[in-house]
C-alpha cells in the first residue's frame, strides 16, 4: 500500500480537500453536444503520452457527481493515479496478470454466456485481435494484448470507481451514471476514456498499491487521457443492435 497515492472521495474519512495544481483550468467546448458525445463514444485503446491538466480531471469528477443516487446518497468513490504511482500500480498488477494470480472483486458474467452475448463477446475479441494481427491460436499474442489494459493503453490517469462493499444493487446503478457521466464529459475537454473491468481481476495486486481496504469493491477502472488518432485500435466501431431487438413496446 502507498501512502502518497492521491485519493478522491467525500466519504473516506475527514474531507480530503483536493484542490488541483498546475495552471487554470481549461474550458470546456460547449460546441459538443450530450448527443454527440454519446453517439460517438468508443472505448479507445491507444493514447498518446500528453498530461491532462489536474484541473481538468477536477472539473470532470466534479461536474459527473451531479449524478443522480438514491436519496443523494452519492455512494461513489474515485481514486485517481498519475504519475509514479501510476507506474508502480501497472508493474504490480502486470507482473500479477503474468503470474495468472487473479483475485477477482466481483463476479461480473456469469458462470454460462448464452446467446446472444456469448457472440458478441466473440465478434469484439476477435476484431481487437484481427486489428492488432494476432492469430486465434496464439495464446501468448493474445495474452500481451491483454496485458495492454494494465498500462491504461499508455494513458496519463488512471481513474478507479470504488464504493463500500455493503451497499445493495441500487448503489451499483448510481456509479453506472457517474461513470457515464465522466465519459460523456471527457469530450468537451478533448479526452477519450476506456472502462477497464479488467483491473477488478487483480484487486489484491491493486490494492499491494493503493490504500483500499477490504471494506470496499473496486468497480472499475478506466483509462482517461488524449486518444492517438493514428492508431488503427482506435477505429474500431463495435456494433449495436437497433431498438426493435431490445424494445418492448405497450399501449
């Protein structure tokens, strides 16, 4: 566990009181619409090494926990790395993936992917894989892909959603909108997000980094910085089906 990793949360304790360093803070572009943002939303997988300015990720978690909770009880917490402590975090939880030590915070598909999601999980991992010239049967080719998550794909901040372990399914749907939110407002400051689950396999080894407790589930990661428009993982544009499959409609 580190001690000077940097912690964001109104309910860890006394109020950290987290104010940013670094110069003024950059304005949003208020061109960009909530739709656009939305619409063109995709996990991106390759970033450039650019700093994003404190002030920004401030304004970002600031304005996402206007989001909504029951009874404003605003369960999320966020703990946000850069840095030195970035870098230790990614050698730990890398030399854990390699080790095939998995810890996993919670249980997130379940024991049997039927149809139609088990297709769809194909079709996305094998795209990633094609794009990235990887062979279905290389396992070892496959696993340094993965292995990517855990240097945030060369992103500056990592960001990690985490809230007491007690709460109920409720609180799981209020850090699904702050979480959206975060992603839907990156944009306006020129940044690109990717959710990163995958660090919920090897909470112990986050946690050999970070100061949370048992008491507490890691949610999420997710990777924050300026995409590469350059890299061809970033063009990928995973499919959606329309509403008629997903919607019933009464009247």
């Amino acid at each position: 566990m580190s001690d000077d990793a940097v912690l964001i949360s109104s309910q860890a304790g006394p109020p950290i009181g987290w104010i940013p360093d670094g110069p003024s803070l950059v304005a949003p572009d208020r061109k960009i619409s909530a739709f656009d943002s939305v619409a063109g939303r995709s996990s991106i997988r390759q970033f450039l090494g650019q700093e994003v300015p404190e002030s920004v990720v401030y304004k970002i978690l600031e304005t996402a926990s206007r989001a909504p909770s029951g009874q404003n009880m605003q369960p999320w917490m966020v703990h946000y790395v850069t840095g030195d402590t970035r870098a230790r975090l990614c050698d730990e939880v890398k030399a854990a993936a390699s080790a095939d030590e998995r810890s996993d915070e919670y249980e997130y598909f379940p024991r049997e992917i039927k149809e139609p999601y088990r297709s769809r999980r194909r079709k996305v991992g094998f795209d990633l894989f094609d794009i990235y010239g990887i062979e279905r049967n290389d396992v070892a080719g496959r696993k340094r892909a993965l292995l990517r998550n855990f240097d945030f794909f060369d992103a500056p901040v990592g960001l990690f959603f985490v809230m007491e372990r007690d709460w109920g399914y409720g609180a799981w749907i209020d850090m699904g909108n702050f979480m959206t939110n975060v992603m839907t407002l990156a944009p306006a400051f020129g940044l690109q997000t990717c959710p990163q689950q995958a660090w919920c396999e090897y909470g112990a080894a986050v946690r050999r980094v970070l100061p949370i407790t048992d008491h507490h589930v890691i949610i999420s990661g997710m990777a924050l910085g300026y995409a590469d428009p350059q890299a061809p993982v970033n063009r990928l544009v995973t499919q959606r089906d329309s509403p008629e499959a997903f919607v019933t409609r009464y009247i």
